[in-house]
C-alpha cells in the first residue's frame, strides 16, 4: 500500500494545509502562511482562536477543557468577534447538550423492580468481592461505603434511575458484603 504524503504545509491561523510557494522561510517554522504572516498580531491571534472555535462547534461532544476554553473564549475582552461568536456557539452547545440527556428519574431502592434490584445486588456482590480481595485484612466502612456510592453512581449512567438508598438498600448491602466475604473465605 502506497502512503499519501501531503504536499505543502499547514498554516495553524487559517487551518488549511497550502503549497510550499504560499510559505516564506521564516513562515514555515512558525506554520504561518504568507497571508496570515502579514497581519498584525492580534487579528492573526484573534482570526486563530476564531478557528478553534469553529472546530469545537463542529464536534458532537467535548471535553472538560475545550468547555472551559469556549467559556473562556466567551468572557474574551480583547476580541470582540472572537466573544460573540463564542457567546452563540456555546448557547447552540448548551442547548444542543440539553436535548440528548434523557431525564434522570430519582427512585427509593425499595420501590425498584426486582430485576434492577437483582442487577444492584449483582454489581454489589462482583464490586464486594474485588474489594475483599484486593484489600488486607478486611474492608473498612470508608471502603464500603465508597464502593456502594461509586455502584450507585454507574447505575445513574446506564438506566438514568437514581437510587436512594434505605433501609431495604442497607440490609441487601450488608447481606452482599457478608456474602462475599464467605465466598472469599470459602475460595482461599
């Protein structure tokens, strides 16, 4: 198989890769095209910062730090272009984040139906015994309790329920832990 080698350079301003005779030889170094090379500095670095918002607009989901940096793109005092047209596209973002997370539905561990109950009940007893075996001795109840908030969390992410734990939860999750515990005793 043959590979394709582009051909020219990329400029980093206009993000566009160009042909080698659109470059001068102190722009090549610094990925400026001639065109971008002659703008006053703070145009080319706005007309950059413009370009990565575009990019960001263009993706479905972002990240922590590309949130952060369109925020901050949005507050921006020295470029006024760069700032509205940050403002608009994270409004678009927001709104467009709003519609696909589906409502999360806050439920009591003892009005679930059985089946998520026995799916819980599983995941208590696999996360339980990793951490009886992982762990000297025996599992602290700032393990445990870790433990039970990180399952309850997950959960939240795979069904969008969010379980409350009561007092049947508390009962089900002493039965798991001394269950698992038993197993590991029984296996070593």
């Amino acid at each position: 198989m043959i590979k394709y080698r582009r051909r020219g350079y990329y400029c980093k301003v206009c993000r566009e890769w160009k042909a080698h005779r659109e470059f001068s030889e102190t722009g090549i170094p610094r990925e400026l095209c001639v065109e971008c090379e002659e703008l006053p500095l703070p145009e080319r670095n706005e007309r950059q910062r413009i370009n990565h918002v575009k990019v960001l607009d263009a993706k479905l989901r972002l990240t922590k730090d590309e949130w952060d940096a369109l925020r901050k793109y949005a507050r921006s005092r020295t470029y006024p272009a760069l700032k509205s047209f940050a403002v608009e596209v994270l409004a678009h973002k927001r709104e467009m984040q709003a519609l696909h997370l589906p409502a999360v539905e806050k439920i009591s561990f003892s009005d679930l139906k059985e089946f998520h109950k026995n799916e819980l009940r599983e995941r208590l007893y696999d996360d339980f015994m990793l951490l009886v075996k992982l762990t000297p001795g025996s599992p602290t109840v700032r393990m445990v309790n870790q433990t039970e908030k990180d399952i309850l969390k997950r959960y939240i992410h795979h069904t969008h329920l969010q379980v409350i734990p009561d007092e049947e939860w508390r009962k089900m999750s002493d039965k798991t832990m001394a269950e698992a515990a038993a197993d590991h005793k029984e296996e070593a």
